[in-house]
C-alpha cells in the first residue's frame, strides 16, 4: 500500500503524462505480495501464536480446576499483576492458567489483567526505549 500511495502522491504532483508506467510498476508488488502470516519471520525470537495456542486449549481444564477450588476465595491479584508485567511470555500464559486453576473466576482473571495494564501504563516511561 505504501507502494500505491507514494505512486499516486508523485502523479497529484503533475507527473499525469507518466500514468501508465507509474501504475503499470505496481503490478508486479500485487501479484506477487505475500502478508506477514505467510512468513515465519515474525514469530521469532518468540512464537506468542504457538503460547497462546498451548494456553487456549488448556483453558477448560483450568476452568474446571479452578471450580472445584472456588469454595475458597482467590486473592493473588497483586502476585499475578506482577506477573503479567513481566518479560516471559510463557510464564505469563502460564500464571494466567493457574490463576484459574486455582480458584480465580473469568472476571476476577479480566480484572486483574485490566490492572495490570492500567499499571503498565502508569508506569511506562515516556522514552519508549527498544527495551519497554
């Protein structure tokens, strides 16, 4: 798409009389385009698709745990928002599942992920440095 517009932004600026290489040059980008889902390229280092893939197919299961241990009230909001914080996407989907699995009902989990963000961003360094 930056292709096209840059292509359409150099004819608005009166090169009308070379319309027709200009737009013929875009033909090759449309046929042979590809989307970031067809490379691999940006799963790496990490591959958050694989994680979150392992962690939806576990969430019954940890639905399931975590109506048997209803009976006690869950309170590990200020532990789990720490760990959503943090920088290991595995151990974060990880910590989530066991939230649940210990007790904590979809929205006491939605909530705490809610203050984690809230957190994150009050927190977040205005810098934005490659590291946040």
């Amino acid at each position: 798409m930056d292709f096209t517009n840059k292509a359409f932004e150099a004819l608005d600026h009166g090169a009308h009389d070379l319309a027709e290489p200009v737009l013929a040059s875009l033909a090759r980008s449309y046929a042979t385009g590809e989307r970031m889902e067809e490379s691999n390229e940006w799963r790496n280092p990490i591959d958050l698709i694989a994680i979150c893939e392992r962690a939806f197919e576990s969430i019954p299961a940890a639905l399931e745990a975590g109506r048997r241990m209803r009976a006690r009230s869950w309170s590990d909001r200020n532990e789990l928002a720490s760990a959503i914080l943090g920088e290991d996407p595995q151990a974060i989907a990880d910590t989530l599942l066991s939230a649940l699995g210990d007790g904590a009902s979809p929205e006491e989990l939605a909530g705490t992920v809610v203050y984690a963000a809230a957190l994150r961003i009050a927190r977040f360094h205005i810098s934005n440095e490659f590291g946040d």
